[in-house]
C-alpha cells in the first residue's frame, strides 16, 4: 500500500474469473461499508470525486509561475513557467516610462507564455475548472489573455505566495472548487424546483424519479447525500443506507440504486451535499429530456 493512501476501495467476484480489484485513495473516506450485490457499488466513490474535484490551479508572480492539476487530494500534474526578472541595473540610463513600458512588455510576454502552457494543460486533461492565485501585477494580465474557452473554466482568483508550499496550494484551491461547487449546487436545485413547480421538465420525489428513470426520459438526476431524507414507501426511514444492510425489498430504495439506473439510461448524476436543498422535495429530483 502506498504511504500518502487515506482511503481503500476493494471490488471481488469470484464468479467472473476471480475478479479482484483494489483502488488506493489519497483522499479519506469517511467511514468503513461492506456490500454482497450484483453489481459495484460506487456511491463512496462518487461522493469522494465531488468532494475532491479534480482542476487546475496557477500560482503566479511577473517572472515564474507553477502550474498544477490537482484531483482525490493529490497532485496529479506539476510545470513551471520560468523567465528571467527585469533588474533596473540592466537599464542603464533609461527614463522611468522607458523602464516600466519595457517591464510591462516583459510582463505581458511572460503571461502570454503561462497561458499557452495552461492552454495545452486544460485541453489535454480535459480540465473544467481552472484557479488563479498569486501577485496582483500579473494575474490582471493573464486574465486578459485568456481566451473564450479558457475564461470559462475560471472560478475564482486567490491571494498566494509563489512559493507557497504545494499543501497550502491545495488546500487553499480546494477550499475554492468547494465555494463555487456549493453555488452550484444551489442554482442547480433551485432551477429545478422551478421547472417542476411549474410544470415544466422535471419531477421530485424517489417514486417518480424512478419512474422517469425507467422510461429513460431523465436528464440529469440531482440526489441528496443526506441519508435521512430517503423513506421508503411506508413513510419510514429507508434501510439500505445503514452499514451492512442489504435491502430487502424494491421499497427500499437506496441512492446507489438511482445512480445504477441513472448510468444505465445515459442520464448525469450529480451528488448535493447541501441537505436543505433537496428537503422539501424528499432528497430527490430530475430534470426530463421529454414528457410522456
């Protein structure tokens, strides 16, 4: 096992040719389960990789610049962006203006470099969101110099050293995926009860969600990883989601459950840990592609 490993996903079936796989996690899991089902569960995962997004992140003053990809808790890519600094002492007798146009052309020309690394970065990853930390000088520029494409993905622009440790790099980029992750999230929801307090392309609630998972007509499923709001068709608290159990019965429906079916129709599941938002509406809901 590796020494940076904080969390352990193990899938065994010795009824497909001694299938044994393990998956070493950088990030934590937040408690130990164990499931005997027909299919995997991946439910842990998906939180996991919601909770650990992976992105990119630039850490940048007017001569240098790192570039990270971060995902699970870890650093998954690292380049840098070197150029040499501008020093007065190499001007000679130049004027004041002569200086800062010539620095200001040097600034931009390092910017211009940083983006085009970045640029390659982002496509080759496939990275959806990018941060932007470092010198107040520089970051004014780089942002000028994105393209459409680019200027999309950024989320949010942070105050760091250059040289900032790679931990606080982390932790200080995560804390901002998890700000614009939670806006998200609420806009999300509240599009959604929109639309199906109007009538409109969505439906709430376990029994009609599934009901729409069924016939494939769901777009995208928005579920709750709050436990408490799932009930079963009694009113009662649903069992699935306590450690170890297996249900017993079709009313007993589990998140894992919607997610399968979600995967199995083409249909996007997105995980909301805000567990007030999807309250009123029984932890769950959907947006349609059509209606009956």
């Amino acid at each position: 096992m590796l020494p940076s490993t904080n969390g352990l996903a193990l899938f065994a079936c010795a009824g497909a040719e001694d299938f044994f796989e393990t998956i070493q996690l950088n990030a934590p899991l937040e408690r130990h389960e164990i499931y005997v089902d027909h299919q995997p569960h991946l439910y842990t995962l998906a939180l996991v990789n919601k909770q650990f997004p992976r992105y990119a992140a630039v850490v940048a003053d007017t001569h240098s610049a790192r570039l990270f990809v971060f995902g699970l808790n870890r650093i998954i890519f690292e380049d840098r962006v070197e150029s040499a600094k501008v020093s007065r002492t190499q001007m000679g007798g130049w004027s004041q203006a002569r200086y800062q146009r010539h620095a200001q052309n040097y600034h931009q020309h390092h910017a211009k470099e940083v983006v085009e690394v970045l640029d390659r970065v982002v496509r080759k990853e496939e990275i959806e969101h990018i941060v932007f930390a470092g010198d107040p000088v520089v970051i004014p520029i780089l942002e000028k110099l994105l393209s459409p494409f680019l200027a999309a993905k950024l989320i949010d622009v942070l105050r760091l050293d250059v040289h900032a440790p790679e931990r606080q790099v982390l932790d200080a980029t995560l804390a901002a995926m998890h700000r614009q992750d939670a806006k998200d999230d609420s806009e999300k929801v509240a599009h959604l009860i929109g639309d199906y307090r109007s009538g409109g392309l969505a439906v709430v609630g376990v029994p009609d969600v599934l009901a729409a998972l069924s016939k494939s007509q769901v777009e995208e499923v928005l579920l709750s990883t709050s436990l408490k709001q799932f009930r079963n068709d009694a009113g009662e608290p649903g069992l699935p989601w306590v450690e170890n159990t297996i249900p017993s019965r079709e009313s007993d429906v589990m998140p894992e459950t919607i997610m399968a079916r979600a995967r199995q129709t083409g249909a996007q599941c997105r995980l909301i840990e805000d567990a007030t938002l999807l309250t009123e509406v029984g932890g769950v809901g959907a947006s349609l592609r059509y209606r009956d």
